[in-house]
C-alpha cells in the first residue's frame, strides 16, 4: 500500500444512504489524492459528517462504492477493515476522549493496543507527540480536567501517535474561541508538513479553512459540489456554491480583487 | 392487513434483535477464548464485578439465610422435624437462592454499570474511536467482562451460599436453640455434589447471561428503538437492560433446574 505522490487513497463513487425517509447522500462522488488536504463544508444537517463516516467504514452506503486504499470498504471483511483503519487518525468531533483514562493512556492506547513496542519505547512516542501539541506537562490529567482546546490536541495526539497516512477531522474547531481555533490549524500545519499526511477535513469554519484546503467541496442537497481548489470554489458559477460563500462570507466577496483582499486578512 | 403488516415487522425486528445480541455473542467468546490474551483488565474487571459487590452479595446472603431459618422452622416446627432445618436452609440456598438472589444483585449493581459504561462510550463516539484505530472494541471492550463475570459469579454465589447459612446458624440455632449439631448434620447429610454442581452450573449461566444483554443493550444503544440517544437514552437503556437480564436469570433458572433435576 505504498503511496504514490497524486494516488489516490479515498474515492467515493455515487454514495447514496437514506435515514429512514431522508436521502442524507444522494449520489456523492469524490476523490482525495495522496498528501493533499480536502476540506468538505457546508451547513450543518447536511450530511458532511455521514460522509466522513463512510470513509471511516463506521457506515456502509445503501449504494455506490467507497474505495479506501484500493479497497472497497463494503466488500471488506472485519480483518480487512482493521489493516485499512490501521492507516488512519480521526480527530472527532467531541474528540472522544476515554474519560476514566488519564491523558497518557489516552494517547499510549493505540501504540499499546496495536504494536509490540515496549513501555520505554511508547513512553518516547507518547512523550514526543504530547510535546508536539505543548501538553507534556499533563500526561497525568484525566480529559475532564482540560479545557476544550487542550481536549482536542490531545484527541490530535491521539490520532497522530502511530503516524497514520491520512487523518481526518471532524468540525476540529467546533466550540472553541478564535485563539484555540488558530491554535489547532497552526498544529495543523506543523504536523502535516512533519508527517506528511493526506487530509480530511469537515469543517464550517469559513472562510479560515480555505486557507488549509488544496480541494474544497460543498455538501448540498445530498451532493458534493465543487471539488477544486479554494480559489476556483470561491469563484464558481455554481449557485449552490455562490450562494454558500455569500452567506458564510458576507459582502466581502464581490471580485477577484476583493477575493484577494479576504485572503490578506487572514 | 395493517395488523397482518405490523405483526411482520415486529417478528423481523425481534429476529434481527436475537441475531445481533447472538452475534455479539459470538463474537465476544471468541475473542475471550483466542490471543492475545490480557490479564490485567480481566482481573480489574474481577476487582469491578466481583471484590465490589462482596458486601452486597454477603448483606443480603445473611438476611435471606435468616429469613429461610425463620420461616422454615415455623414451617418445620407444625411437623415436628426442626432438625431438618439446616437441610432445608443449605438446599434452599446452594440449589436455588445463592445462584439467582446472588445473580439479581449483581445484575443491580455491576449489570448496570456495565451498560451505562458501554452505552456512554457509544454516545460519546468513544466506541467508533477505537474501531476507527483499529482496535477491536469487542476484544479490548467487552470480552474481559465476559470473562470476569463467568469467573466472578460462581464465586459470589459462594460467598452468598456460605453467609446464607451462617444467617440460617444464627436465627436457627442462636435464637431457636435448634441444635447446632443437627442443624450441620442435616446439612452435611442432605447437600450433594449435584446440589452444588447445580448452583454452580446456574452462576456461570447467570454470569454469562448478565454481562452479555447487559453489555450488548450498551454497545447498541445507537440502535434502540425509541432512540438512545442522550442521557435519557442512557437511563432507559440500562433500566430495560436490568429488566431484561433479570428475567433472563429467571427463566433460564427454571430452564436449568428442569434439565438438572
């Protein structure tokens, strides 16, 4: 499974799942190539997050395929699904966090549950990426005692600790305040350029996620428009998509020199 | 027809409800019986289910050994056979009260627990996490108190057999003046091995039984019915989890006795 430089790790093709009555997807298609950062928004009750669980193979689509690895995820058994998962890092959304554990074990689990390494040897690991995220001074804290932010970096120490080849984020930035959002995407960068990662990203935090982003998609009426860079997406003719980047952005966006105005701010 | 309807869907649900809790099942002993092999969660969970629920188990195996003493010498007094207290005490308990008295109360305390804990950590996502870091939830999750109740309960339901009739000593012996060398006699002349082997054949069972609807009720608490989600999910799910492995133990208690005795 090794990857190439434009391979492409995730495609969706034709997705389509029903709650009950509700198409939540109602033909998605999309591609997530090695080492990019695709970033999905949109408003919430949309089904951005459904999507992201079906790259994870916590759900199966009613149909369509979702290919992971070359593997489609639906015609995976339990063993093939935990040898595909075993590449992955997720950052929840309410991070989930095991709360009787302290933050330590908490990021040891999977290098205890998953390698042979001894305790020194996770000790170095677990040690290294809570550093990483400026945490080294609360490996013995249990999650209830952190605030929001330090939650997720933990929950990003987490998903990093085995260096997975692609990690996905779910609302990374719901809940916090400007400083600790900042503060999450700088980790962001940092830890994707260090490792290397291909990125997935479920956001409404716009328009500071286009920043982050090499492929913005907008999930609406059951579909993903879009899918091109941010700069292309800011500008689409697609009313769907025109009508998003008015509502999340405001008047800013009018031009293409106004367009480069936004960028400047932020 | 709409009845004809809605008498189908419910059979389907029940089918599909009895195939996931069997699979579950399934799943969980197998991976309590392959490698890798952890202790050290196991004998927490021993530590949870069984070192915590000693007092309980020993609070209420006193009383209910009393309670028997007091009512069968009463009982036993109209026929002049007092002497057969201490049998009628010992093979009240072993055969039948140590196993299921003992399986209710831990069914009260650590049963809940259990599905409160597991239905949380599938509020909370905390399940999908771990399968998400391809770590077996089933394995890492339930399979060590699978093991720990199968080990723990025929323990309790000794303990809960011996203080019941201690209690049963007291009330029978101290307080009747039955005397304390008939009381052991009819004891050690009545209770066989198959007594025993019967009470210990009904806490594995019951053990089994209230980890796994316990457990399984927690784990697909996503899937309830009437949605799961919530606090209020959490608290209907363990009341209908306590609900259904008591009866469970009830029922698979007359089972075992019909086939055993």
């Amino acid at each position: 499974m090794e990857t190439k430089p434009s391979e492409i790790v995730i495609e969706l093709d034709n997705v389509e799942k029903c709650f009950g009555q509700q198409k939540v997807l109602n033909g998605v298609s999309l591609q997530v190539r090695a080492g990019t950062t695709t970033v999905i928004v949109g408003a919430s009750g949309q089904g951005k997050s459904v999507i992201l669980k079906h790259m994870l193979g916590l759900m199966r689509p009613d149909s369509g395929r979702v290919v992971v690895f070359g593997q489609d995820l639906a015609q995976s058994n339990t063993k093939q699904l935990r040898d595909i998962r075993s590449n992955f890092g997720v950052l929840f959304q309410n991070v989930a966090l095991f709360d009787s554990m302290s933050v330590y074990d908490n990021v040891a689990l999977p290098l205890r549950e998953r390698t042979h390494k001894s305790e020194a040897d996770i000790r170095v690991d677990v040690e290294e990426k809570l550093a990483l995220m400026g945490l080294e001074d609360h490996g013995a804290k249990f999650p209830a005692q952190l605030s929001g932010g330090m939650q997720k970096r933990v929950g990003l120490a987490r998903a990093l600790v085995l260096n997975p080849r692609v990690v996905f984020f779910d609302e990374p930035t719901t809940g916090l305040d400007v400083s600790k959002s900042n503060e999450i995407y700088r980790l962001f960068f940092e830890t994707q350029a260090r490792l290397n990662y291909t990125a997935v990203i479920v956001s409404h935090d716009v328009p500071k996620i286009f920043k982050l982003s090499d492929v913005v998609a907008l999930m609406a009426d059951g579909k993903l428009q879009g899918c091109m860079s941010p700069e292309a997406f800011q500008l689409s003719d697609n009313p769907l998509i025109r009508s998003f980047v008015l509502e999340t952005m405001g008047p800013i966006y009018s031009s293409e020199t106004e367009e480069t105005l936004l960028y400047e701010t932020l | 027809m709409n009845l004809i309807a809605t008498l189908g869907a419910e059979t389907l649900r029940v089918l599909e409800l009895l195939g996931r809790f069997g699979l579950f099942l399934l799943t969980c002993l197998y991976c309590a019986v392959t490698p890798p092999y952890k202790i050290a969660p196991i004998v927490r969970q021993i530590r949870f289910i069984g070192a915590h629920s000693l007092f309980v188990i020993s609070f209420t195996g006193l009383f209910t050994g009393m309670v028997l003493s007091l009512q069968g010498y009463y009982t036993l007094a109209k026929f002049g056979s007092v002497g057969f207290l201490g049998a009628a005490v010992s093979l009240s308990l072993i055969r039948e009260l140590g196993p299921v008295i003992g399986a209710l109360m831990v069914i009260g305390r650590a049963g809940s627990a259990i599905c409160a804990e597991v239905g949380i950590m599938r509020n909370s996502e905390q399940i999908d996490a771990l399968e998400c870091m391809a770590i077996d939830p089933y394995r890492f999750l339930i399979a060590p108190k699978l093991i720990a109740g199968l080990i723990a309960m025929p323990l309790l339901t000794c303990v809960f057999d011996v203080v019941g009739i201690f209690g049963g000593f007291l009330v029978g012996v101290e307080l009747f003046d039955v005397s304390a060398g008939a009381y052991f006699q009819g004891m050690y002349s009545s209770v066989g091995w198959h007594d025993i082997e019967m009470g210990l054949v009904k806490s594995v069972v019951f053990g089994l039984l209230l980890v796994w609807i316990c457990a399984a009720k927690g784990f697909f608490l996503h899937l309830e019915r009437d949605g799961g989600f919530g606090a209020e999910g959490v608290s209907r799910t363990t009341t209908s989890a306590v609900v259904i492995a008591s009866v469970s133990v009830l029922v698979w208690d007359y089972l075992i006795s019909a086939v055993l005795l």
